[in-house]
C-alpha cells in the first residue's frame, strides 16, 4: 500500500475525493487517485438517506471503512466527526479504524451532535477538551504512517484569529495535518497558509462556504491537501435524479445509452473476470 506519510512530505498538492461505498472507492482508485476520503455526510446520506447533524455513529463509521478500505489498495482516510464520545472514545475508534485498514483520520473539534461544517448552528468545544481527544488519537495509532488530521470549525464560531491559534495549538500536540474548515475566502485561505507550518487541508464542496480554487492555487498558498469530499455524492446525485426522472416520462432509458456504462463494462470494474477464474480453479459446475 502505499504510504500516505509520504505523499504528505511531497511538493505537490495531494488531491482527494470523498467516497462513500466500496464502488465509489474502486472507481477513485482506477481513475488513478492515490489516496480516498470517507465521506461522514456521505456515509450518512447514503446509509440513512439523512444529512450530516450527528446520525451516524462508530458503528456505521467503522462499518463502512471496512468494507471501502477492503475493496481499495490505497490509502483511505475516514471522517471520524468528533469521535463519538469522549477521549477514551476516540482511542477506541482509532484502534478499530486502523484494524479495520485506514490510514487515518479527520478529527474534529465541534459540540456532539456535530454537523457539516459548512451548516450554520456550529459549537465547538473549549480546546482544553478538544486537546485529550486528540492525544487520545495519537496515543492510540500503532501504525507510524497512520495519520491523524485535526480539524477546527472555530472559524464559524470563534473567528479566523482564534481557529489559526487553535490549528497551532494542534499541531504543537502532534497532529500530522491542520484542516481549518469553512474559511470564507481566498484572502483568509492565504492568511492561515502563511500562520500555520504544517499540512493544511482546503475542503472544496461546490456550493459550500469556502470559494472552489485549483489545486495549483491552494498550493502555492501553503495546502497540501485538498479535499472534494462531496462531488461524488453530488454528481451521482444528478445522474441519478435525471435517469429517473427520463424512466418516469418516458418508460425507457434508451435515451441514456451513451451515458452509462455498459453491463460488460460494470462486470469488469467489480473484478468479475477475476471471479470467473477463481471459479474454475475451485472446480464449480455450472448451474441452471
């Protein structure tokens, strides 16, 4: 696999989409992306059909890394929220994400029940709080490469001076990476690159709070990560919304052909030649 400490020591910007099912993750992994995000707003959309406000919990987390670090060979960072609990919580967490195959994770510093950060209605928790969960984190990794991302929504709630002391404050505890969400500009983007000397995460969601830049752009401005966690789920959203909506008007997706993949295309990219082999090899007859 390939070492996700390593790509951070890199001089070019790291980019990551945001998956949230084993198929997402194998069709990141064949586009060529060299690490993958687990999306919590994803996971929750998808799971339960709910928004990102503290439905799912370490069970569905941990559940769903599972099954996506499984299908994939590389690295997977999983959104972890705030936890789930305490210090001793997050300990927890980590020992199961890391045997469950992640490579890290996103650790946040919002009240429980948390939300995305780009909703309004955020609380954070004083930093003292905040500092025992994610030396709990730290504590808990047997893996040296396994990194841990401290994230801030102090911005919404504190302002940008008092989430740059934050970020700081986390990376003098230890933190591999420093994610201040929800800036609300490229000025403040480039204020919190020259105050913080470590990896810096840029969150791009289209529509959200922070203007959508190139990847070239955040990383001239000191990001190392950056991070489309949501386009997935959006476009597959659209796609989805406009092949129903032509099925319900018209009895037929013919219209669609060149828009999808192909049945034979879809076998191959959930590996059903490989399957085929192993078939022979165990020596299966053929049934019906």
């Amino acid at each position: 696999m390939k070492n996700l400490r390593n790509m951070l020591k890199s001089s070019k910007p790291l980019v990551i989409p945001g998956v949230y099912d084993a198929i997402g993750a194998k069709i990141a992994e064949k586009v060529g992306f060299d690490a993958m995000f687990q999306t919590g707003y994803g996971t929750s959309a998808t799971l339960f059909g709910m928004p990102d406000y503290g439905f799912i919990g370490a069970t569905e987390t941990v559940d769903n890394a599972r099954r996506i670090c499984r299908a994939v060979s590389v690295p997977v960072i999983v959104d972890s929220d705030t936890g789930y609990g305490n210090a001793l919580s997050v300990w927890k967490l980590v020992k199961e994400l890391e045997a469950a195959g992640a490579s890290g994770i996103f650790l946040e510093d919002q009240k429980w029940p948390k939300r995305c950060g780009h909703m309004q209605g955020k609380e954070v928790v004083p930093q003292e709080e905040y500092t025992e969960k994610l030396g709990a984190a730290l504590d808990a990794r047997e893996n040296k490469n396994f990194i841990i991302v401290a994230r801030t929504d102090a911005r919404a709630t504190e302002g940008l001076d008092a989430a740059i002391e934050r970020g700081i404050k986390n990376k003098k505890t230890g933190a591999d990476a420093i994610f201040i969400e929800a800036p609300r500009s490229l000025d403040e983007m480039k204020i919190i690159g020259k105050s913080i000397k470590a990896p810096l995460v840029a969150n791009m969601i289209e529509g959200g709070a922070t203007p959508l830049s190139s990847s070239e752009t955040l990383n001239k401005i000191g990001f190392k990560i950056i991070l489309y966690p949501l386009s997935v789920l959006f476009a597959n959203t659209f796609a989805t919304m406009n092949i129903l909506e032509e099925l319900k008007k018209t009895g037929t997706t013919a219209k669609f052909k060149q828009k999808v993949v192909n049945f034979d295309q879809f076998n191959d990219l959930v590996d059903l030649p490989k399957f085929r082999k192993m078939e022979k090899r165990y020596g299966f007859t053929k049934r019906g």
